[in-house]
C-alpha cells in the first residue's frame, strides 16, 4: 500500500491545501494528513480546531485520515506511521528553495522516504494561511475570506471572527 503523509499547520486549512490533498488522495492508497506542532511557531487556531476543520473539509474523501505530530521531524514521524512518501506543494521560488534543502536533509535521515512534489495551479499559488488571516477584520472581510477557504472553515471563520473589524 503506498502511504503518503501530507503535513502542514493548516492555521486555517485553505483551498491551496485542499487542492494538495485532492491531488494526494488520488495519487496514494492513504494520505495522512498530518497537523505538525512546532512549540516554537504561535498558531492562531488550537490544536483541536484545526483537525476537526480538517476532518470536515476532507470528509469526502475516504483514503484521507487527519493525524498529528509534535516536536519531531517529519520524516520520522511518515517511518512511524508506515509511509514512504512525504507530499509537498511548491508555490513559488522560496517554496522550491526551502523544500529542496528539507528533502535532502530527510534523505539523509530516512532515504526510504521519497517526497513528491506537487504545484499548484496559478490561481492557488498565492493562497497561505497567513494570507487568510491577514484578510480577516477590515469591512467586507467575509466575502473576501470565502473564496479562499473551504466551506467548513469558511463557517468556522464567520463564528469565530464575527464582529473583527480592525484585526486585519
């Protein structure tokens, strides 16, 4: 069974990282996606928010599990859940910079695990977390943050930041 692990913070999940585990789930027998916690990186959203986030905007997906992992490196954490393959998305140059520089240091940890590389298309290139959430708060913010995210964070969003003009 070809196993692939997917790992992000997905602080909120976006349709960019949708569109990955779309591709993932296609190209993979299982895709774990994994949310990695990093105590050194301050996310906005728990934990807990951003799985369920996830075990809902993949819900259609039934080769799809949500996992995750903590203080460890990625590569370890797919040798100890049984996956050869890690997936990665590749937006722009700095994206293609750093990834090539984490893949070799993975190979060199673990060159049992390949990672395979995904680009998504022009439309979703400029799509990040911290994208999102710098749109969140200024007048109007909500029919800007709806075609960025899927449905289920897009309701999550509306709860959580109702009334958060100024945060933008």
């Amino acid at each position: 069974m070809r196993v692939c692990v997917y790992a992000g913070s997905f602080d909120p999940v976006t349709n960019g990282h949708m569109w990955m585990i779309e591709k993932g789930a296609l190209l993979f027998d299982e895709l774990i996606v994994a949310v990695g916690t990093n105590p050194d990186k301050r996310c906005y959203y728990s934990l807990a928010e951003r799985m369920e986030l996830l075990r809902r905007s993949t819900s259609g997906f039934p080769n799809v599990r949500i996992s995750h992992f903590e203080n460890r490196f990625l590569v370890h954490y797919a040798r100890e859940v049984g996956a050869k393959f890690i997936l990665r998305g590749i937006r722009n140059e700095s994206d293609y910079a750093y990834e090539r520089a984490m893949r070799n240091i993975n190979a060199d940890l673990a060159p049992e695990v390949v990672t395979v590389f995904l680009m998504p298309p022009r439309e979703m290139a400029e799509i990040s977390s911290s994208f999102v959430r710098g749109l969140i708060g200024p007048e109007g913010w909500e029919e800007v943050v709806r075609q960025f995210v899927p449905g289920p964070a897009y309701e999550f969003l509306l709860a959580k930041h109702s009334g958060a003009a100024g945060r933008g």
